[in-house]
C-alpha cells in the first residue's frame, strides 16, 4: 500500500486456523487507507473494544485492501459489497436479525 491512497479494507480474524471476514471499511482521508489499518494496528481506532477482545480470546487479526484514485470510487464499492455480505463488526447498511442478536449478547 502506498501512503495517501483512498481504498477499502477488510479485517478477519483467524484463530486455530480458521478466518473470519469481520469488517469493511473505506477511508477518503489524509494519508488513506495505510493510515487507517496503521491505527486499526497501533490502538485499534472505532475498534478498539472489538479487537481488544478478539486478540484477547487468541485470535490474530489479518487486513486485506484494494485501492483506488477517486474516493467516490472506494465508498461506492464498500457500499456495493456492504450491500451483499454481513460483516459482523459493521452496523451501516448492515444490520440483520443475527448481527443484533450477536451484538446483544456479546
């Protein structure tokens, strides 16, 4: 990743060798999506409280990333896939019955 891109990422989380896709996320700002997964790494950023409790039971956090020119680009194609698949971190345009009741009881 080069610094200052815009672009999506996904975080899973593997533990005994299994992975579980977790979160999507965009970022247009300053520094781009390098800079977000290097504060996803350093303090866990909005996820802090959800990644102090994944590496706490075990797991190991991986990220993935695509990036594009155009901001527009990247939040239109995290809208596209949010529009598609669950992710149990991510509450916008991505709440179903399960996450609700996962996020209850978690």
């Amino acid at each position: 990743l080069i610094d200052g891109e815009y672009g999506i990422y996904e975080l899973s989380l593997n533990k005994e060798g299994k992975n579980f896709v977790v979160y999507i996320g965009s970022s247009c700002a300053k520094g781009g999506v390098y800079d977000r997964l290097s504060q996803y790494a350093n303090n866990g950023a909005h996820k802090a409280p959800l990644i102090q409790t994944a590496l706490y039971a075990g797991a190991t956090i991986k990220a993935r990333a695509c990036t594009y020119k155009l901001c527009g680009t990247a939040q239109a194609r995290e809208n596209e896939i949010l529009a598609k698949f669950d992710y149990l971190w991510n509450i916008r345009n991505n709440l179903t019955p399960r996450k609700q009741e996962a996020i209850a009881t978690a």
